[in-house]
C-alpha cells in the first residue's frame, strides 16, 4: 500500500469559528499551518471530515509543530479507503459529494452494464426459443406432407380401380 498523508486529503478541513462550516484547509496551511485572520477564524486544530483520525489525539490546539507532525505523517492502513486527493478550492463537504457522485455514477454504470446482459440473455432466449418452435413446425410439416403423399397415393390408386371397375361394369352391363 502507498502511504499516504492527511495534508493530501480533500477531507481534511478548519471549523470556521463564526459560522461553524467546515472550511477548505487551503495550501498555506497544509504547507506551513498558517491560520488566516486576525483575530483567528479557525479553530486551533484541524478536523478530519471522514473522523479517521482526531488531531487533537495528536497534536495540541495551536502547537503548529505537533500539528505539522500529524499532516505529514504516513498513514498506510485505516486511512486508505476514506482518503480523497485534495483538489484545490473544494470543501470537505464538496470533496464528499465529488465521491458520492462518482461512486453514483459507477453503480449506474454496472447497473446499466447487468442491464445490457440481461437483455442479451433475453435476445438469446428469445432467439433459441424461436429456432426451437421452427424446427418443431417444420419437422411437423415434414410429417404432415408425408401423410398426406400416403393418402394422395391411397387416393389416386383406389381412383384408378373405381375407374377401372366403372368400365368393367360398364362393358358386362351393355
């Protein structure tokens, strides 16, 4: 697993003390931990959006050091699966939507892909279904036309011998 580190992260994020959004940890502060305003507008201690880990656990509120320690550490376990790349200008709460959005779209993507195999399974089924019903009518119609040569043939021979009977009779009743 490639570390990885919560400077990176698009869910690291300031509680903005008069407001009480969670506010963009911008570049400055991932790089030098620089709290903006005068009087501060953030809160001492970074958050982590996603709750993997608690800054205060690791750092003191203000001790920038400690906080520097924490942004930069390598973090290659528990963290994997809730870390975002930090995309510049974008709130945690945007970075999360970002991910809502693209795991909606894979699961629409997979839907849409189990769709277009199930059609593809009906279209076969349908298709052996209709190859089946053919070949049954045309083996039917195969026998049919054999039965009916037979009775052409009784026909035609018992035709002949009524015909043949008819002069007969003719001949001995003249």
């Amino acid at each position: 697993m490639i570390p990885i580190r919560c400077a990176d992260c698009g869910f690291l994020g300031l509680r903005n003390q008069t407001t009480g959004a969670l506010d963009e940890a911008d570049k400055r502060f991932r790089e030098e931990v620089f709290f903006r305003g005068a009087p501060q507008i953030h809160d001492s201690v970074p958050i982590c959006a996603k709750s993997v880990i608690n800054f205060r656990d690791e750092a003191n509120p203000g001790d920038k050091d400690g906080i520097r320690k924490a942004l930069n550490k390598d973090r290659s376990c528990s963290c994997h699966d809730k870390f975002t790349q930090w995309h510049v200008g974008f709130t945690p709460k945007e970075h999360q939507e970002m991910e809502i959005a693209t795991k909606l779209k894979a699961w629409e993507e997979s839907q849409q892909e189990e769709r277009r195999r199930w059609q593809e399974s009906q279209d076969r089924a349908r298709r052996d279904h209709e190859d089946s019903r053919d070949k049954s009518n045309r083996e039917w119609q195969g026998a049919q036309n054999w039965t009916n040569r037979k009775w052409q043939a009784v026909f035609t021979v018992m035709a002949a011998l009524f015909g043949l009977l008819g002069v007969i009779l003719g001949k001995y009743l003249k």
